[in-house]
C-alpha cells in the first residue's frame, strides 16, 4: 500500500524584501494510514511552513517551488481553491497552536460543527445531535447544551478540546496539528495528548503533530522527521531516531541522553550558533557552521540521506563510511 500522504522533494520560497526566503528544500516525509508522525524542529526550521502546505493553506507569498505533497496520489499543490476547500472539510484537518484561529468568534459553536458537516448525509437534528456527541466524546460537560455557547466562553484548555471535536467530526484520514498544546499547561497538555491518542485510536486516521517538545513526540508518535533549517536531517521510527540519533542536530537536541527524553523541559536545548541565512543559502551541508565534527567535505559537499539504522535515515556525510577520510 502506497503511503497516505507522500511529500516527494518539496521546496517551498517566500517573498521577502531581501530577496526569496528558500524556506524548504528538497523534503520527503512518508506518513501512512493510521500512523503518528512527529515534525520537530526549533522554530524558524520550517515545520510549521509544512503543516501548512500540507493541508494547501501556505500564506500568500509562498510559493512551491518544486516537488509535490501527495494525498492518496493527489497532488495538494496543483488543486484548485475547490479541491482543496472539499478536502480540507473531509479529507484533512488542523488544529492549531490558538484555537481562536479556528473558531469563528460570532458564530456559536453548534453552528460552526453543522456547518463543517455540510457535505455528510443526515438532516440538522441529527448533526446537531452528532455534534452534541462529539463535544461530549472530548470532554465538554453538558454538551448538547453548549452547542449554543459562543468559542469566548469557554476557557483556553475546554476551547482545544471544541476544536478537536470540530477537527475530527467529520472523521477525516489525516489530522494536522500545528503545536496544539503549546499555550496550555502542563496538566492541561497531558490530557489534550491523551484525548488524541484515543481519538486517533478510535477513527483511525494519521496525524501529523508539530511540536518542539521532545517528550510529547516520543510519547504520542510513531515516526519523527527531525527539521533543520528547512530541511529534514533524520527521520524515521521514532525509537530508533531518540535512542539512537545519527545526526550531530538530533544528538545536540537530545543532549545524548535519551533516558531523559521523557522527563525532558519542555523546550529544546539551545544549540551555540544561530541558524543560516535563508536567502542566501551557504553550499554543502546547512548544520555545518554549528556542527562540532564538521570537516572541509561538509562545506563542500550536501550530504544526502542515508541508512542510519534498520528503521531510520539521516543526512550527514559521517555515515558515508566508505567515503569517510
Ligand atoms: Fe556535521 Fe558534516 Fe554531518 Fe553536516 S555532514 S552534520 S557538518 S558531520
Ligand atoms: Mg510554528
């Protein structure tokens, strides 16, 4: 069986007044049906920028550049504002980093869940009466009487949970989520991870799940693709890239310790050195100038993707062990 989704060799610019921002280049990501992947990265590394070109709501200066995003053999990048608008409501969802930017303020909750269901069978009572039960499913007490509520009144942590519900309502094959549990505490974040994991569990569709938080990939994901500087540096199952990272970023980002991954702070270490320049992207490999074991190959050459285990890859030209001098 062909992937769900497949992202083959996409690059992705966005007009600035410097000059063109080459945001992704060359990314391939896999994600089967029914699978967890996780895109971590500091931020600037171009995750989000993903997230949003997959489900084709890239911001109006970017453009593709190259490359394709591939759901179930369509191309994302070629459909028009029909297509993508059909698929978005059935195919694919997000949920975002603030709920507010999914919800309609004015509008109650019960009518924004009847009308993402505008294209399901059944009259209004029984998708209010879905819609009802899917609040209920996530955990809003008195459901059927919240249809009703407008998103202010409900708190930051209840408002996640009505955009879960709203994002899985129509019971989509894949669900992207943009750093969902960032503004939420911790308490707050353990349960939002929880009620995706069942949720997940029950309509089997895959996610995609951007985060910076290590501990929260390596919890909920099956897969990780690791990001730097727009492009994927190591990717695979994600036990085999946490306990056995080939990558001098996944290493720095992992501290070499994967025993503490799962109690980890909930941010990234900081690396010494800032990222590349974007509009003039350096030759050879992006990691170089922050890399400790950087040799003249590196500022020469891109390193490509190579085996790094049984269940991973990564791009650095230290596992080119024929090649090594
Ligand atoms: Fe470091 Fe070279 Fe590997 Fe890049 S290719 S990560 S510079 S060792
Ligand atoms: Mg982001």
């Amino acid at each position: 069986d062909a992937p769900l989704l497949q992202v083959r060799d996409l690059s992705i610019d966005f007009g600035t007044p410097r000059g063109r921002l080459h945001a992704l280049r060359g990314i391939n990501v896999d994600v089967p049906k029914g699978r967890i992947m996780g895109l971590v990265g500091e931020s600037g590394c171009g995750k989000s920028t993903l997230a949003y070109a997959l489900s084709g709501l890239l911001a109006g200066n970017g453009q593709v550049t190259g490359g394709a995003i591939l759901m179930d053999g369509q191309d994302v990048t070629k459909m028009s504002d029909r297509q993508l608008r059909d698929m978005r409501g059935q195919r694919v969802s997000m949920i975002f980093q603030d709920p507010m930017t999914a919800l309609n303020p004015v509008i109650t909750i019960g009518r924004q869940m009847l009308d993402i269901q505008y294209r399901d069978p059944g009259t209004s009572a029984e998708k209010r009466a879905r819609a009802a039960a899917m609040l209920d499913r996530v955990g809003i007490p008195d459901a059927a009487a919240q249809l009703g509520s407008y998103p202010h009144q409900f708190s930051g942590g209840m408002r996640q949970r009505v955009c879960i519900a709203m994002a899985l309502l129509t019971k989509p094959d894949l669900l992207i989520a943009d750093e969902p549990t960032t503004a939420l505490d911790a308490t707050l974040e353990v349960q939002i991870i929880e009620l995706l994991r069942e949720l997940q569990q029950e309509i089997g569709c895959a996610i995609v799940f951007v985060s910076h938080h290590l501990g929260t990939v390596a919890e909920l994901c099956d897969d990780v693709t690791v990001m730097y500087a727009g492009e994927v540096v190591e990717q695979g199952d994600v036990r085999s890239v946490f306990h056995a990272p080939a990558h001098p970023y996944t290493q720095a980002l992992l501290e070499c310790d994967p025993a503490r991954i799962k109690e980890a702070t909930r941010h990234l270490p900081t690396i010494a050195g800032t990222l590349p320049d974007l509009v003039n992207v350096p030759e050879g490999c992006i990691f170089a100038p922050r890399c400790a074991h950087a040799w003249d190959r590196c500022r020469a050459e891109h390193p490509a993707a190579r085996r790094a285990s049984a269940h991973h890859t990564a791009a650095c030209h230290l596992l080119d062990t024929e090649a090594r001098t």
